[in-house]
C-alpha cells in the first residue's frame, strides 16, 4: 500500500526559499500525478501544484497555481521515489500545513502533512 | 478560477440521520468533481471522486451527485465517527480548487 511522507524544515526566514520532499513508499511513480497542497487557517486547502512522469513514454508535465506567481517548482526523483517542492521568496502568508498526495482524479493518497512556519 | 462554494458552513445532525451537503462551481466542471473527508488532525481523505464513484474502501453510506452546476454529498444514517470537515474539490480546470468546508457536528 502507497504511503507517502513529507520532509523538509519546519521553519523558513522570509525571502528564503521553502524546499520540502514527499517520499513514496511501496509503488513506481511512474503514470502518476504526483501533488503539493497546503491548507492554512485563513485561505483553507489551496492546491499548489503537480508533477506527472511516465517512464514508458518518458513523458513528463508539471503545473502550478498562478496564484503563487511562478515561485513553484515540483519536481520528481524517480531514483529516490521522491518528489519535492520548492516555494521562494517565501512570505508570512506561506505559512501553513503542507501536504504532498497522489492523484489527478481525486487526490486519493495523502502525506501526514507537514506545518512549516515562515519567521524571523 | 473556478470558486468552489459549500453550504452550510456547519451541520449538526443526530445519530442515524441523514446528512446533505452541498457545493455549487461558479463555472461548469463537468463531473470532475471530488468530496474529502478531514478530521483534526489528520489529512484529508477521498471519498468521492467522479461526482459519484466512491473511492475504495468508502461505506456506500457516503453518495454523491449532481444537478446541473450543484452537486450534492449525502451521508446517510450518520455515525459518531463521521463528524469531520468535508471539502469539494473540482480538478477540471487549474488551478484546481477546494470549497471552504461544511464541518458535520454528530
């Protein structure tokens, strides 16, 4: 059964740049859309974006919020069975619970979620 | 975006009542459409995605449908272990989008 678990700092200065990694557990991820969410009390579950790579075509896609003014980047280390999320120029307002999930049709498997915390 | 906006913001409902919920896209999303369970602590779960398929391992007490740009979860014969926050989501257009919420109070 696919788990996964998010990792990285649970706190990050203002400016710098947010890196976490969700490590997947007992599956390929390869055909698999592979997701960062965030929830915060103030903006509720905001999705952040996804990573897509499919290792029989070779073919890979990524996509991200708008909203979040190309400071994302998503990745995936198939050698790993990692996938990680980079968020720069991070302010008080990216304050919030991460969480990594798997899915296009539904997010049908979830991290534990991560709180990281943007201060001084 | 398209703005996911559920009602009622809290439910309370008895024990073995039936609860509804509701969601309503501001654009079409055609039938991508999926329901989440979260209680504290925890991360959301799937319940529903599909508008009406119910992910696997989902008690067919929780079903789902739709009327035109409004789609309806209902929880049937409510148990105390069904007390959460439930979230639409619709994953037809990016960015995709949640709804704020119905909490469910048993």
């Amino acid at each position: 059964q696919v788990q996964l678990q998010e990792s990285g700092p649970g706190l990050v200065k203002p400016s710098e740049t947010l890196s976490l990694t969700c490590t997947v557990s007992a599956g390929s991820m390869s055909s698999f859309y592979w997701n960062w969410i965030r929830q915060s009390p103030g903006k509720g579950l905001e999705w952040i974006g996804y990573s897509y790579f499919s290792a029989s075509t070779n073919f890979g896609s990524t996509n991200d919020n708008p909203s979040l003014e190309s400071r994302v980047t998503i990745s995936i280390d198939t050698s790993k069975n990692q996938f990680s999320l980079k968020l720069t120029s991070v302010t008080a307002a990216d304050t919030a619970v991460y969480y990594c999930a798997r899915g296009f049709h539904g997010l049908d498997v979830w991290g534990q979620g991560t709180t990281v915390t943007v201060s001084s | 975006e398209v703005v996911m906006t559920q009602s009622p913001a809290t439910l309370s409902v008895s024990p073995g009542e039936r609860a509804t919920l509701s969601c309503r896209a501001s654009q079409s999303v055609s039938t991508n459409l999926a329901w989440y369970q979260q209680k504290p602590g925890q991360a959301p779960r799937l319940l529903i995605y599909g508008t009406s398929i119910r992910a696997t391992g989902i008690p067919d007490r929780f079903s789902a449908s739709r009327s035109g740009a409004e789609f309806t979860l209902t929880i049937g014969s409510l148990q105390s272990e069904d007390s959460a926050v439930y979230y639409c989501q619709q994953y037809n257009n990016r960015p995709w989008t949640f709804g704020q919420g119905t909490k469910v109070e048993i």
